[in-house]
C-alpha cells in the first residue's frame, strides 16, 4: 500500500525521535540493580519478588524487543519471525507481573491472605494459559516472510497469526488498565512517604502510556482490516510510547529509594556543616582542630565532628557559670524568645563566657564553678552551633543577663 501524505508527515518526525530500546533497558537495569539487595535479603517477601519479577521481565522484552535482537533471534533458530510468540510471551508475562504486584501491594503482608493466594494462582493461571495459547497459534500460522518492525500489521489478518495478535494485545491492555487505576488510587491514600508518592506518580505514568502502545497497536491493526496504512503508528508511535512507559515505571521504583538515600546524605552533611561554628569555638578548648578525614563517609565526620564537641563541652563543663545560664535564659525570655530557643541562647552566653575568660586552659587552677547540668549541653549540640551563627541574639541576651536580677526586675 502507498502512504498517504498525511501518514508519511508524522513517520518522517517520528522516525527522528525514535527512542532506542537500549534506552530504557539500561534504566530498568539500574532498577533492577537498586532493588536487588533487598529482593535477595528478603526474598520470602512476595511483592519484593512481584517487584523483581516485573523489573526482570522489562529487561528481558527490551532486550529482545530491540530489532537486532530479533533479527539474531530469527537468524540463529532459523524460524522465520520465531522471536514474535518470544517476544508476546515476555510482554504477557510483564503484564502478569504487573497484576501480581498490585495483588501483593494491595493485600499487604498480613490482611486478607487467603485472598492474595487466589487471586495470585489466577492470574498466573490465565496468563500461562495465554502465553501457551501465543505458541500455539504460532505454530499454526504461515508467517514465512521474516518482519522485523512491522510484524503485528504485516500479518494483521493471516489466520492465527491475527489471533495471536489479538490475544498479546488484549492481555497486555486489560493488566495495564487495572494497575494504572490501582496505581492512581493510592497516589490520593493519605500518610504516604513524600518519596513513595512520588515513585507512584511516575508509576501511574508509566502505565498510563503503556495504554497509548496498546492503543496504537490496536489502531494500526484495525486500519490494516479495513484496507488503510497507519502502519507509522505500529512502527514508531508504538515503540515509543513503550520506551517512555518503561523508562518512567523504572524511574518510579528509583524515586524512593535514591531520594530517601540523597535526602539522608543530605541532612548528614547539613548537620555536619550546620555543627561547625561551635567546632570553631571549641578549638582552644580541646587544644586543635577536630581530627580531618578527606576518605571517611559523610557519616563518619559527622561522628567526629559531633565526638570532638562533646569531649571538649565536657571539659569546659567544670568551668561554666550556671547562675549566668539561668540570668541568660530569663533574659531571652524577656527579650521575647521561645523556650526552647531561649534555653539554647542561654547555653551560647554560659558557654561563650568559660571559653573567653580562658578558665578552662590546662594551667588555670582556678577552682570549679559547682555542680554542671551537662545534659542540654551534649544533647543539643545542634541548637547550640545554630544559634551561634547570630551574633547579635547572643549579645543582647549576654547584655541583658549581666545586669542583677533586681535591677532587672525594676526596669521591666
């Protein structure tokens, strides 16, 4: 048949921006590689091994999907168009796995197990049932003229080779329904992790578009039936829709667990940055620097930094004035402080006066100020570092706490 204008405009653009199979394989792949430790750690799980199935099975159609892999398929068996019931049988089974995922998702590890059980033995059931039914058909069908792109609309109306067709199509689009309705239903389930969320909605893509490969599928087919060429949608939209479904289903399983892993790494160098005014502060204290490891993990220098702060406040604790903390506090509570906040400025002030009157210095043998609660000290080490970083807070409450208490209250 000749293409009409029409057809051979979007062919030609599409064609351009054909997306390799290799593409979204090498994504799936790093899925696949993210989620294995913990498919292999918990491997009695059954929706982390619905997880590793499906993420498997994506590879495996990428990888055979590709046209060369189909042509060597062909090539080496030496059976004309052998990697199409190949290739259907690989699609059928993502689609399987795909419902068992959201079977497990849904039931959860402890509610309604019997349930999951029957509905787990029914869907492999009827997709093994159609998988066999796809060779069958095969078998039975004269497909002798080898197609390595255009399979589906080149042999839309050979007898068998149609149903078989048919069958792939249909099983794929109903197990892309159901997940893709599931999948949007969860997204709006309240109390989700920020990560998880995000991970589904990429999913609910996924699957989404896995409907327009169906839909173009399934167009061009009917056209060939009634006589017309839209076969560009077989050829190009089809296959990218496919590219784009998988690739966001594969970045759907990355979202959570590379963003929790970044967030984490995040917060531990924030913490560690956020803790290096009072390092600073503390170095005449504890004699030098804080120990300088360029190799260690971001959580290993945050165990440092933290370890350094907490020996030396221990050291200075001798030496701190705990009737200036508590003149501290009312101060920046008269100053309109929070408590919490307050407490923390309070500390500043203690901490900053046994640091600049040298007290603490290993000659000094001036005797201890008395009994210490260290406990703020070494636990909020985090609140005390911030509120260094505002000078100007620290200097009203310390001049505000060294006027007497009474003359305090005459001037309130």
């Amino acid at each position: 048949m000749t293409s009409s204008p029409l057809a051979e405009g979007p062919a030609a653009f599409l064609t351009g921006l054909y997306i390799s199979f290799w593409l979204p394989g090498l994504v799936l792949t790093a899925a696949l590689v993210i989620k294995l430790p913990s498919i292999l750690k918990l491997w009695r799980d059954p929706l982390l091994r619905a997880v590793g199935g499906l993420l498997l099975f994506a590879c495996a159609v990428f990888a055979f999907a590709a046209p060369p892999t189909i042509a060597w398929t062909n090539r080496v068996t030496g059976v004309p168009n052998i990697a199409a019931p190949l290739v259907y049988s690989l699609i059928t089974a993502l689609s399987a796995s795909w419902l068992l995922l959201v079977v497990h998702w849904r039931n959860g590890h402890t509610d309604r197990r019997e349930q999951t059980r029957r509905a787990t033995r029914w869907v492999v059931c009827v997709y093994a049932a159609v998988v066999v039914a796809l060779w069958v058909l095969f078998a039975l069908a004269d497909v002798p003229v080898e197609q390595v792109r255009n399979l589906d609309t080149y042999y839309a109306s050979t007898p068998f080779m149609r149903e078989e067709i048919l069958l792939y199509l249909l099983a794929h689009t109903v197990a892309c329904a159901i997940t893709t309705r599931l999948v949007w239903n969860w997204i709006r389930t309240d109390g989700l992790d920020a990560w998880l969320r995000w991970g589904l909605r990429f999913l609910g893509i996924g699957y989404a578009t896995n409907l327009l490969f169906s839909a173009a599928k399934f167009t061009a087919v009917a056209a060939r039936w009634t006589g017309h060429d839209l076969d560009w949608l077989n050829t190009n939209i089809a296959p990218s829709a496919a590219c784009i479904a998988a690739t966001f289903v594969a970045i759907g399983f990355i979202v959570p667990h590379a963003g929790q892993y970044f967030q984490d790494r995040w917060l531990v160098r924030r913490r560690h940055r956020s803790l290096k005014p009072l390092a600073r502060l503390l170095r005449t204290v504890a004699g030098g620097r804080e120990p300088l490891a360029l190799r260690a993990t971001a959580e290993i220098r945050l165990i440092r930094r933290e370890t350094y702060i907490r020996d030396a406040l221990l050291q200075l604790s001798r030496f701190l004035d705990e009737n200036l903390r508590g003149r501290a506090y009312d101060a920046a509570l008269v100053l309109g402080h929070e408590p919490g906040r307050a407490q923390a400025l309070a500390a500043a002030v203690t901490v900053l006066e046994a640091v600049e009157s040298g007290r603490h210095t290993p000659d000094d043998d001036a005797d201890d100020t008395g009994e210490t609660d260290t406990s703020y000290l070494l636990q909020e080490i985090q609140a005390l570092s911030e509120v260094l970083r505002h000078p100007e807070e620290i200097t009203a409450v310390r001049s505000r706490a060294a006027v007497p208490a009474e003359s305090m209250s005459s001037h309130e």
